[in-house]
C-alpha cells in the first residue's frame, strides 16, 4: 500500500499573525504559538517560540502546603499567576514538553494563531479505465458497495442531524464546540489531518469506484467510507516526526496526552518524569512523586514512603535471580505470579517510553531486571520484557534503562542479555516494533559492533545465515546493518563482506571503550516451558 501523503492543493494560507502589545495572556489559547522564556545551555535565560498544548489553572495541593508549614491564602487575581500552559518548544525532542507558568510568556513578541482550513471545493473523483476484458470480470461485490455507498449517501444527507459512517470528518467536527481553557487539543496535527481526510477517499490517495471511468459528482452523495483510524500513520510520516517528537507510538491519542508527573525520587536519584503515565489521579501534578525503589510502590510524600520501608522487606525484585557477574543481576519475574510489581514497572517505565501503551495486563510477559548490588540491596537499573508466545520470534517487548542510568553502557548490557537468552532458547530474535528513539540508536549500535567483532576474529568464510546463526540476530536485522555499514561489495562476479578501514577504527575505539560484556557462563537458566492453561491470560 501506498503511504499516505497529502494532497496539494496550492499554497496554505499563512498562519494569522497578532503583533506584540496588542493582546494579554487572556487571548493565548491551545494550538497558538508564541515566546516564552526558558533556561538557556549557557545558564541564561533564552526566548523560544513554543506551541501551546493545553492550559490550565495552577494546582494546589493542599497537602504539599501542609508540608511546608504554609497558611492557606487567597487565590491570586493575576491571571500570570493563576494560569500554566503546557507547551511544545519548537524544534525540541518531544520529551522536553513541560508546564510554563504564565509569568515566562513573552507577550510583546509577535502571537502566531493556528492556520485556517481552506475551504473544501466541489469533489469529484474520476477512476481509472481499465480493458474491456477487466471490465467483464469486475467483482459484482464491488458493484453493490458503490450502489449501497451512494444509497447511504442520500440517507445520511435527508438527516443532517445524525452523523453517520458517510459524514466527512470535517463536517463532524464543525459541530464540535471550540477548545476552552483546561480542555486538551483533540489530536496531533489535527488541523491538517481533517483536511486530508476530506480529500482523500482511502488510505492510498486514490477512490477506484467502479473501475469503468465513470465520472461521479459526490456532492449530492456523500462520500460512504470511514475515515483512516486514528492509528493510520504511514512509516516515513513516523521516521521524518522521531526527533523532533520523539515518539514512535501509532496512536494519536496516546501522543497528544499531557503530560501529569513532574518529578520521580527513587531511591537516592531525582529525575523528571518525560511523558504521561496513567498513575491515579490524586497523584498527578505533585511536586515530587515518591517510589520504592524495591517493590515500586509509589506515594505521595517521604514521610509516607519512609513507614512503608519499615514495613516492606524486599531487598531486590521478586523473582528468581538468573544472572550474576561482579555487581551486576538479573532477576526474571511473571508477570502472572508478580502481578503488582509488574503492573508498578510498566507504569514507571511509561514515564520514560512514549510508545508504550501496555499499563495492567502484564500476565503474558516476563520480566527481566537488571540490578546493581551493593550492601543495602540490589538497585534496579534497567529491565525489558518479552510475550512467552512470541508469534513473530520477539525476544524484547519493551526495553527501558532509568535516565540516571543511561549512558553507562547498561542498555547494550539489557539488549546482549535478550539475545544471550535466544542463544539458549535456538532462536533467532529480533525487538518488537516500533522502537523509542534511543532504543533504534541503541539497537543499531549493538548489531553494527556484534557483527563486526564476529567478522574481525573469523578466518573462515561466513555467509549471512552463519552471521544469524551465531549472533541469534535475524536475517532481516543482518542485511539491514551490512547495508548501513556498507559491507557488501562486488568481486569477481558476486557478493562478498569487506570491512572498509573506518569501520575497523571505529570498532576498535568502541571495543575500548566498552567494559561491561555479558559472560554467558554465569546465566544459569533454562527457557521456560508453558502449558494451555499456563498461557491463558484471564483474570
């Protein structure tokens, strides 16, 4: 199937344009842009224009103002003061999205309103001729869909009140009432998204309708189709958005959700929350959110969190400890016996993964984690989790190192350590897709330098499959990295693998650089084995 592109119509209207001084903060609404103060890399203040997602009034906690000794006082009458926006910086990651206060709004800069819809001409959609002998053999079935899309059509249009299958999207969302303050926006790029939904008439661009040439004017009869799901984003549209969005998910609600935790303690580390994650209500928008960093529990002051530590004696994960070597363990849990961790990791680990969407249903997963030891317990430090069914041969779900951990070289260890599992399994394994933006990066590194510390201490001939074999690394993951590393050459009539000298540099400082390895002596483990009744997931 063809991707999905916008149709050109022409040249967009450019975006209406409010001069600075002539508007106050009250006229600023969601998909508006404008400046607004934030640190800058050299510790001064900056100004960078930013999109507004959603606003609200400015949480108070009455229980954090207890904490602090503070006297309740009256709300302030400054709408600065009283109002936050939860703004996008432009050309930044997605993950740096956060809550502004209306005090860092710069309104003697120039205010940038939402585009306006162009306005929706007469459609008419000419299908392909195809050959006379085509035409005596076009499906009957196809037939009676056109005549029931144009019966459904005139139907729809006799009741304008009933939205119906063949209403468009923009006539749905005409009647919708406008975005109030507080209200998030309805979808990512929904501005554009209606339009193209208008114009098109399938996910690839094109309406064949009878395949006899015919000429229909749908202006009488509404078009029948259903409006692309939500979920229906083409892969190039996905690649093209991953850095400045940073987010792989396929679903536009699970992106245009705002994010609802500031800040996670866990343990001794402080770290921001980078996207939403569906803990309950009375915890959202805390200053701190509080977390055992062995059971996961989360609560709302230290106070709380320091009487649950009397109480819990859990030193490390609840699961069996199937790897150790010097300071670093992993311990596999089931997400069936280890019901309440399980479902506390995943709703940790969305903080930090914007295209997981999995929080409670943790039954058909194990879970490895990975923990550093030390005397007061075993830390976590990264997990991944994989189905115990894989269909497609996944041997990683979901993958996640805590951000105060990264950029240690634990993430190639989480991801040496799947593959040293398919290695004992006899499979070969690859991550299930989409991955998160430092996941590709990640992944790509660990196959680029595995593949070539296989070729550089070989003296035999080695093809792909023995490539495959002996790394447990797909054929697909395989061909894809020799491509990238452009290790295929042309000799003598046929392909061969040859190293270029960058390469080789590159790996050595690399194998340098690198101390942590995995030593498959230590794993004592062997893959599990489920029955029928082990494998249903009911609750």
């Amino acid at each position: 199937m063809a991707p999905h592109t916008p149709k050109d119509d022409g040249p967009q209207p450019p975006p209406p344009i409010t001069p600075g001084g002539t508007y106050s903060i009250q006229t600023v609404s969601v998909g508006c842009k404008l400046y607004i103060r934030r640190p800058g890399p050299d510790g001064q203040e900056e100004e960078r224009l930013a999109e507004i997602l959603s606003i609200r009034d400015k949480p108070i906690n009455s229980y954090a103002a207890r904490l602090r000794g503070e006297v309740k006082q009256e709300e302030p009458q400054r709408p600065e003061e009283r109002l936050e926006f939860f703004v996008h910086w432009d050309q930044f990651n997605k993950r740096l999205d956060d809550w502004v206060s209306g005090t860092r709004l710069v309104l003697t800069r120039d205010l940038e309103w939402p585009r306006p819809k162009a306005t929706s001409s007469t459609k008419k959609v000419v299908s392909k001729k195809t050959p006379a002998k085509n035409q005596r053999q076009q499906s009957l079935l196809k037939r009676a869909a056109t005549a029931n899309a144009l019966a459904v059509g005139k139907a729809a249009k006799a009741e304008p009140g009933t939205p119906g299958p063949s209403t468009p999207a923009s006539a749905r969302a005409s009647a919708s009432p406008a975005p109030s303050i507080g209200k998030k926006r309805k979808t990512l790029h929904e501005e554009e998204d209606e339009e193209e939904e208008d114009l098109d008439a399938d996910a690839e661009g094109e309406m064949d309708v009878d395949a006899e040439g015919e000429v229909l004017d749908l202006d009488g009869a509404e078009p029948a189709q259903l409006p692309p799901p939500i979920s229906a984003f083409s892969k190039e549209q996905e690649i093209e958005k991953l850095r400045t969005s940073g987010s792989m998910t396929q679903s536009i609600s699970e992106i245009a959700r705002v994010k609802n935790l500031n800040r996670l303690q866990i343990g001794k580390h402080e770290v921001d929350a980078w996207y939403f994650s569906p803990y309950p209500q009375e915890y959202a928008h805390l200053p701190v959110l509080y977390i055992c960093e062995f059971c996961l529990s989360y609560f709302g002051s230290p106070f709380v969190l320091s009487r649950h530590r009397k109480r819990c004696n859990l030193l490390h994960p609840p699961g069996n400890e199937i790897y150790r070597h010097e300071d670093i363990s992993f311990f596999e849990l089931d997400g069936k016996r280890q019901l309440t961790y399980c479902r506390n990791l995943s709703l940790l680990s969305k903080c930090f993964l914007d295209h997981k969407t999995l929080y409670y249903d943790v039954t058909p997963f194990l879970y490895y984690v990975m923990c550093q030891r030390d005397s007061s317990g075993c830390h976590m430090v990264g997990y991944f989790s994989k189905e115990k069914e894989s269909a497609d041969n996944y041997n990683v779900a979901c993958i996640l190192t805590l951000p105060q951990h990264q950029r240690h070289g634990y993430g190639k260890l989480l991801i040496e350590f799947s593959y040293e599992l398919s290695k004992r399994e006899g499979k070969l394994g690859s991550p299930e897709k989409p991955l998160s933006d430092l996941g590709l990066l990640g992944y790509r590194a660990y196959w680029a330098e595995t593949i070539i510390d296989l070729l550089m201490n070989t003296t035999e001939d080695v093809s792909i499959d023995d490539i495959a074999q002996k790394t447990s690394i797909t054929h697909a993951d395989v061909m894809n990295t020799c491509t990238t590393l452009q290790l295929f050459k042309h000799y003598k009539g046929q392909h061969v693998i040859s190293i270029p000298e960058a390469v080789q540099e590159r790996y050595k400082k690399a194998k340098e650089k690198r101390k942590r390895r995995i030593h498959s002596e230590c794993l004592i483990w062997k893959p599990p084995v489920f029955s029928r009744d082990q494998l249903r997931f009911g609750w």
